[in-house]
C-alpha cells in the first residue's frame, strides 16, 4: 500500500493515501484517554466505556490494534460532543443547525492525529458559552437524578447550537418566556415574551433578523380566519371593521393601529414557519409568569425598546426616532445595520445570574420524551409565505 512521509510539527508520521487508520502517538493516546474519562462530567457516560477498550489495546501492545481501538474511541467521542448521545428524538425536533456536525467525525479524528491536534479537536468541540459551563459545573455536582437528567438534555441541547453564535445576536429561551440580546458575548438586554400555547407550541428554528418594520400590516393566517376572524366579519361587520379587518384581494388582513394584533412593529426574520416577533396589544399577560398564549409566534414586551435597541447603530437612532416613526402612522420597514442572527431555542436550566442554576418549567414536555404537541411542530402545515401568525 502506498504511504506518503509526512513532518508535522518537527515529527514524521505515514499517512495512507487511501485514508487508512491514522497512526497514534503514546502521548496522543494518552491524552485521548483524559478526555473519555472526563466525558462521564459532560453527561456522556456512555461514552467513557470506551476509554476501557483503549487501556485494553495499549496493554496489548499491539501497535494496529491501538490505532484501530483509539480511532474509534475518538470518533464516538467527538460525534457525541457534537449531537450528545441520548435523545434522538428531542433533537429532531430541534431545527437550530451547529455546521460542525454535519462535518465527517473519522475525518477530523485522522486529521488531528496528522497535525497533533487531539487537545485542540475535542476543545473546539465543546460548547464554549458560559452557559454550557456553568450547566457542566451543576451536572458534576447534582445528586437529584431527575435535575441530573434535565442538567444533561440541556447541556445537550448546546451541543445542538453553533459554536460560534455570531458577534451580536438574539437569543429566545422558550422555557425561561425571555429574549435576549448579546453583543461581543456580553448581555446587553432582555425581554420578557409571550411562546405559543401547548397545542401551538413555538417551533424551535433559527432565522436572521434584518430588519424592524413599524405599523405593520397583519396578514391573517387561514386558521385564524376559521377560528375567529372570518366569523366576526360575518356576523358584525361593524366590529371588525372598528378593529381594522379588511379583505383584499382575497386576503384577510388587518390594518396597522391601536388593535393590530401585531402592535406597533415586528421584526423581519423570514424563515418557513411564519414565525416572528412582534408586539402586542394585549399588554396584561406579561404579568403572568406562564407566558403560553399565542397562535405560535412571539409576542414581545416592550417592543419599541427591543426595535430600538436592534436599530442603534443605524446613524441618528434612538427612541425618540422610533416614537416618531410610530406615531406617524405609517408601515415603515427600517433595515438594521447589519443583519443579525435570532436564535428561538428552549433551555429547561440556565444559570440564575447568582452562581447557581435555574430550573425552568418544561412548558411543551420535550425534556424527555416527546410529545404529541412538540411534535405537531413537524407535521403541522405551514400558512403560505403571505400569512403570519401571531
């Protein structure tokens, strides 16, 4: 079999043209071997059994056997600090891409044993938000198995997110009924939020946030109509009327003001859910602490702030900017600066701000088995692109 001799860092190693088992170093192993053992303190215990089968062809002493047992022990590893290991199911319905894992784990094994990258490999693999931190430091110390097992899907579900979340972005946390902006990984605000009801649950999706558009139009989903709407305009005409309802061509929409069910502005964020935030008239249900009541959108409170927040680095923004804008009545779409991603996620823990963790509840029941209604997230017909719900 044809080898190439490679020098990597001062060493040589033979390298198989044909992608053959990567040749490993006794250091390599060895630090391989603190990472498995380690992975039991990221809730991948499964995983650490393979840190047994290394041990075991090192005491072989069988050089092809080492390579082949610690090529595979590696790659386990590293998919699993990727997608986690436990629950398939939850993860499908998680529609927040991280890049990396669609990336070939055996490939990227092969490769940093080349370069002398195994450290580096299994670091850059790890979540490296705080959050991700802080939910380890709580796992390796909880002793309540069931906070333990929401600890894990949660620590999980940051191992579904990218790596790099993006310079300054919009993050909802569909348990916590919360949004948040982070700028240069620093908190920067936050918003209390109104998620879809159980049997409309919230999908969970990411999207980029381009702009704020103010006096919106609400373009009625055909469900609505159905359920509400269409009614109304039937049987009081007058009344719908007084709430802006209108038909045009066709369409079911309702005019920009006071009643709109989209409030003063909503964010644009195309994305194949027709979901969005937005504003809301309905200002009293922010008091409550389960914020469950919307058609599957998000409803935000105090809304300008966040419009005016997002639009600050446009030149001359400010509130005032955004009063005036409002109050001239209206539809007026202003592009931010530069688009941002908003991520509409659903962490069950999450640090409190005061050293611990805070325990959330499971508002859709996607924490350890799935439900019908988190599942309707998937079989549920999307409205056409024309339609919003809110």
């Amino acid at each position: 079999m044809k080898r190439f001799l490679l020098i990597v860092f001062g060493w040589t190693m033979l390298v198989s043209a044909t992608g053959e088992t990567p040749q490993w170093r006794p250091a390599q192993v060895e630090r391989l071997l603190v990472w498995l053992d380690s992975a039991a303190d990221d809730a991948l215990a499964p995983v650490s059994v393979e840190a047994t089968r290394v041990r075991a062809a090192l005491a072989s002493g069988d050089t092809t056997q080492i390579d082949s047992v610690a090529t595979a022990a590696a790659t386990r590893l590293l998919s699993a600090e990727w997608l986690g290991c436990c629950d398939a199911a939850t993860r499908a319905r998680w529609k927040i891409a991280n890049p990396a894992s669609h990336g070939d784990p055996a490939a990227q094994v092969a490769e940093a044993v080349l370069a002398d990258r195994i450290d580096t490999l299994f670091a850059e693999a790890r979540p490296s938000t705080p959050y991700y931190a802080a939910l380890r430091d709580a796992y390796t110390k909880e002793s309540d198995p069931a906070r333990k097992a929401t600890l894990a899907v949660n620590m999980d579900r940051w191992r579904w997110m990218p790596r790099t979340l993006g310079k300054r972005y919009l993050l909802v946390n569909q348990a916590a009924f919360e949004a948040t902006l982070w700028e240069g990984g620093v908190l920067v605000g936050r918003w209390r939020v109104i998620i879809g009801k159980t049997r409309l649950p919230t999908p969970i999706f990411q999207a980029k946030v381009t702009g704020v558009t103010f006096n919106p139009w609400w373009e009625i989903p055909s469900s609505i109509v159905a359920e509400s709407v269409g009614k109304m305009m039937r049987n009081n005409p007058r009344k719908a009327a007084s709430k802006g309802y209108v038909i045009q061509n066709g369409r079911y929409r309702q005019r920009p003001g006071p009643e709109n069910s989209l409030g003063r502005m909503k964010l644009v964020m195309p994305n194949p859910y027709n979901v969005y935030l937005h504003d809301t008239p309905a200002q009293s249900l922010f008091l409550k602490d389960i914020r469950a009541f919307s058609h599957g959108c998000v409803r935000v409170g105090e809304a300008l702030e966040l419009a005016t927040t997002l639009l600050a680095p446009v030149p001359g923004w400010d509130r005032a900017q955004t009063d005036a804008t409002v109050a001239a009545g209206a539809t007026v779409t202003v592009p931010l600066a530069t688009p941002i991603p908003v991520y509409l996620a659903y962490f069950t823990a999450e640090p409190d701000g005061q050293g611990g963790i805070r325990f959330l509840p499971d508002i859709y029941q996607r924490d350890h088995k799935p439900s019908q209604s988190a599942d309707s997230v998937k079989t549920r017909p999307r409205q056409s692109i024309e339609t919003q719900c809110f």
